[in-house]
C-alpha cells in the first residue's frame, strides 16, 4: 500500500495521522474543562440544580475525553525519537525543556486535581471541590500554553543560536518562549477549543431538546453554548485576521499558498474564493477572484503590491493545493459558526430559541464541524511550513532519522489499525454517553473510583449494629 512512498513522507504521514487523532481530544478537553468551571461556579452562586444536573454530566464525559487526549499524545513524543531523531538532536537544546515545563507545571497541575474534580466534592467540600476544578481548567490552558510556545518557536525561531555540531541552543528563554507567532498562535487555538466545545454542547442540547422540548437541563446547555458561539465567532475571526497579518510577515511563502499566489501583483492582488491550484504550472486553474480584496485584508490597501510565490524558489514552495483548501475549510466553517450564532440570536430576541426544529438541527450537524475547523487549521499551519520543520533554518528531509521506508509502512499500518480500533470504540462510547440525557444517573461510568485489589470498602454500623457496606 506504502510502497511508492520514500520513507520521509510515510514518517510525515505516520505524525500527521496520529496528531490528527490527537488534537481534537484536547481542543475538547481545554474548552471543556472552562466550561466546568463555570457550571460548578454558576451552581455555588445560584444554587440552581440544573447546573450541578450540567456538571455531573460533562464531567464524565471530559474524563474520558481527557484519558483519550492522554494516550494519543504519549505516541508523538516516542516518534521524535523513532523518526525525527535528527530533529530531536539538532532542536532539543530548546524544545527539550519547553516540553518538560509542560508536564511539570500544567500536565501534573491537570492530573493532581482531576480526582478531586470527579470524585471529592462529598470528600473534600465545595470550596475545595471549585479550587480543583478550576485548577484542572488552569491546567489544561497552560498545556496549551507551553505546546504553542513549543510548535511556535518551530514557526517563527528566536532567541537561539547555532553551536558547533549544528544543534540549536537558547541564547534568551523569554524571545524563545514567547516569539513572534506566540500571542497570536495561542488566543487563536484557544479560541479554536473554546468554539469547538461550544458546538458540541449545542448540539447535544439540541439533540434532546428536539426529543423533549421540555428538557431543562437541555434548553440551559444549549442556550449557553449558542451564547458562547454568539460572543466568540467573531473574536475568533479578528483573532484569525491578526495572526494572518503577523504569518505574512513572518511567514510569506505560507500566506501565498493560502491565498493562491502564484504570481506577484504589484497594482493589487485579488482574493481568489475558489479555483485548482496548479503547480506545474504555477497557476490557479477555475479562479473565482475579487479583484484587488486580498491586498485590502492583508495590507489594509485595495493597490498594495503582494509578492507571490515567483519571488521564492520552488525548492522552498510549500505544497500549496493542501494549504489553499485547508484555510478555505477552516474559514468557510469559522463563518458559519458566526452565522449559527446570530441564526440563535435572532430566535433569542424573538422568544422562540428553544421552538421549531430547524435551528436544533443545523446545530446537531455543526457538531463535529468545530473540530473539522481545528483539523484544518492545523493542516494549513503545519504543511504551509513546508518544506522546513523550523522555518527557515532546518528542512524536514534533514531531520529524519536514518531509517527504511518498509519499517515506517509497517509501524504505519499498525498505528492505522490499532488506532481505530481503540479511538473508534472511546468515539463511540463518547457519542453513546451524550446520547443519554442529562438526567442520567451513571452515563455507564461508575460515581466513584474503582478500588485496587484487596482494598474495601469502609464498613459503617447500623441502627441495630449491624454491618452494612
């Protein structure tokens, strides 16, 4: 099946399948985590139980979530090591200890507190039980923090130099850590995580509200989750807007193969909607353009010049059908979320959010779309790097390891199978959860920890001194 390919674009694939698997586990988990945090927050104020009703149910649909993100994630490091070894040498100076600084503070922050956060609020109190919770929300947006400092530093380097035997060491941790693409990189993903959990929650609510108009607990999760797309859309999209002027200076060649530019326009270049990039011939077969709006949105300027992908080597071009459709997906489904929200806004005011079928249902499909926005978006951050693994400076074919292409097919093929097999059965058990009410009493997860072998339960007396467990 693999035997066409060389043995750097199976190892590319092979990252690019298991991250793909990855991501959408925490874009879930940091959303979602926030989103705990205030039901249980809302609860403690108002004491109204269909926010405790809302948390015990996304709590341990978030604690499968999260063990899910958890064992995808261990796989990518073990391949830095297996397939990028070279890149493991020559950036590990750096990268190193930014990912370590991720599971000392963030990662063990999430993990020490998740306990209580599911099972210590009878154990511990409610103060404590909050402080938990938002300490297990704190550390998921630090872990965000620290792996987008970590893939923005491969983006926009700084703060480096170059030593003897060509590894990359610090020279300055604050220009590393927070470099050129940093801010902009991280508001955009967490924005991403936040838009991502809010289309899932307004979509099981509109599940249940369409078999149970009457269903509170629906009626309150959907109506926060079409707030939260009303206020954050169009954040994300100025967000997105900024973090595209920051790449264009950073980052052209990538910025050109989104917007198609193959040639350079020195009067004003055209935002071209749809066509085929054509690469042989340098060209976008079918082009749907407005003339001169590109160079308005990117340069705030209808005649300013933008430079195309003549002015770079082709040896330096990032393979540019890929980014071209990927941004196209991410901003179309970023659109109709925006959409989506005023759709529910104009219900809102009208008093009929929670009535008719329509609204529900296209909030049922946008669903999953969220984490089709994330998928993209990565596609056109990740391949529009291409051909460098740190822009610029170290080109992917120079950071594979000196292995064969038939031992990464075959440690492919595996990856494929096992991994379906696994995440498809956790997927399905997730989706069989929020098929169940918010009512539900144990979604098929039990309400405590399972005890070890040989531990008992405490025995407690009766009114008659009688044993009872």
């Amino acid at each position: 099946m693999f035997e066409n390919l060389s043995a750097e674009m199976l190892a590319r694939v092979q990252f690019a399948f298991t991250i793909s698997f990855h991501i959408i586990f925490p874009a879930f988990s940091i959303g979602l985590a926030s989103y705990l945090a205030v039901l249980n927050a809302l609860w403690l104020k108002t004491n109204d139980e269909i926010y405790l009703t809302l948390f015990n149910y996304w709590k341990k649909i978030f604690a499968v979530a999260f063990g899910m993100g958890v064992v995808s994630g261990i796989v990518m490091s073990y391949q830095f090591g297996t397939n990028w070894s070279l890149f493991a040498d020559k950036t590990g100076p750096i990268l190193g200890p930014l990912m370590a600084y991720e599971v000392l503070s963030a990662f063990f922050l999430e993990a020490g507190f998740l306990g209580i956060m599911l099972f210590g609020r009878e154990r511990v109190g409610n103060g404590l039980h909050m402080f938990a919770t938002a300490m297990v929300a704190f550390g998921t947006l630090m872990s965000a923090t620290w792996i987008l400092s970590v893939n923005s530093w491969m983006q926009t380097p700084a703060g480096y130099s170059i030593n003897d035997i060509g590894q990359f060491v610090p020279e300055d941790w604050w220009l590393i850590v927070f470099n050129p693409s940093f801010p902009y990189r991280l508001v955009h993903m967490v924005l991403a995580a936040y838009l991502t959990t809010a289309l899932v929650v307004g979509g099981v609510g509109a599940l249940h509200i369409l078999r149970n108009r009457k269903d509170a607990p629906a009626r309150r999760m959907f109506s926060m989750a079409m707030w939260m797309l009303v206020l954050v859309a169009p954040i994300q999209i100025f967000a997105g807007d900024l973090h595209g002027l920051n790449t264009l200076e950073h980052q052209p060649a990538k910025v050109m193969a989104m917007e198609g530019h193959f040639e350079s326009h020195p009067n004003g270049a055209p935002l071209i909607l749809f066509g085929m990039p054509n690469a042989k011939e340098q060209r976008v077969d079918y082009a749907i353009e407005i003339p001169k709006l590109s160079s308005l949105i990117l340069k705030h300027d209808l005649n300013a010049p933008l430079a195309g992908l003549d002015t770079i080597p082709k040896a330096d071009h990032p393979p540019v059908a890929i980014v071209f459709w990927s941004f196209r997906v991410m901003v179309g489904l970023g659109f109709a979320m925006l959409g989506l929200g005023i759709w529910s806004l104009w219900r809102r005011f009208r008093g009929t959010l929670y009535e008719g079928a329509w609204l529900q249902r296209a909030t049922i499909v946008m669903g999953p779309m969220g984490f089709v926005a994330v998928l993209a978006g990565w596609v056109t951050t990740e391949v529009g790097r291409q051909p460098f693994t740190v822009y610029g400076l170290l080109r992917t074919s120079d950071s594979l390891a000196p292995i064969a292409a038939p031992a990464v097919a075959a440690s492919l093929t595996a990856f494929i199978i096992v991994y379906f097999f696994v995440f498809g059965a956790g997927t399905f058990y997730l989706l069989r959860m929020m098929n169940k009410p918010a009512g539900t009493a144990h979604l098929g997860l039990r309400d405590g920890p399972i005890r070890s072998a040989g531990i008992t339960p405490v025995m407690q007396s009766n009114s008659d001194n009688q044993p009872k467990a």
